[in-house]
C-alpha cells in the first residue's frame, strides 16, 4: 500500500493559493494561533483577503483578524465595509470581529 506524503500546512503561502477552500483553511488556521501569528506579513495578507472573490474566504479572514486583533488595527477590519462588498453577512461578521 502506497503511502502519501503528508503536506506541510504553510498558512501564509497557503493565502495566496488559487483554490478557495485551501485559502479559507490558512485563514482559519492563523485565526486559531491568535495573537502567536501577529505578524505585519500576516496581518497584511489576511486584510488582501477581505477582498477575496468567495465570501467564506473573506469571513474566514475576518474572523482571523479579529483574533489576532492586538496587531489587526481595526481600521483594516473594518475596511471591509468600505469595500462595496455585496456579501449581505459582511456587515455582521465586521461587526462582531470589531465587538470582540
């Protein structure tokens, strides 16, 4: 039986793929370091995110942020607001990000 290589979990890389289900993993996965993975480069990349074509991308980044808010400035958070977004739940989860 053929073993498969395990892959190594890169978040940072894995925010730029072109698959949106690997981009919504490495949001989730830096959201549940918290504040270990407040990084400028992280940071920044997650707020590339809240523009993201597929909404569970930019929730997922979002929530992240909100997480890692002691370097998130809230500004970038909200951000998403000013972005005309049409997502009808990007308001709601802005709001509870910013309320945590």
């Amino acid at each position: 039986m053929a073993r498969r290589a395990a892959r190594r979990v890169e978040p940072l890389k894995d925010l730029q793929s072109s698959d949106p289900l690997v981009r919504r993993a490495a949001a989730e996965a830096l959201g549940r370091m918290g504040e270990r993975a407040a990084r400028p480069e992280v940071v920044r990349t997650l707020a590339e995110r809240l523009r993201d074509e597929e909404p569970d991308v930019r929730r997922a980044a979002a929530e992240a942020l909100g997480r890692i808010r002691e370097a998130a400035p809230r500004e970038v958070v909200g951000g998403v607001l000013r972005t005309g977004d049409d997502d009808p739940l990007a308001p709601e989860i802005v709001a509870w990000v910013l309320g945590r």
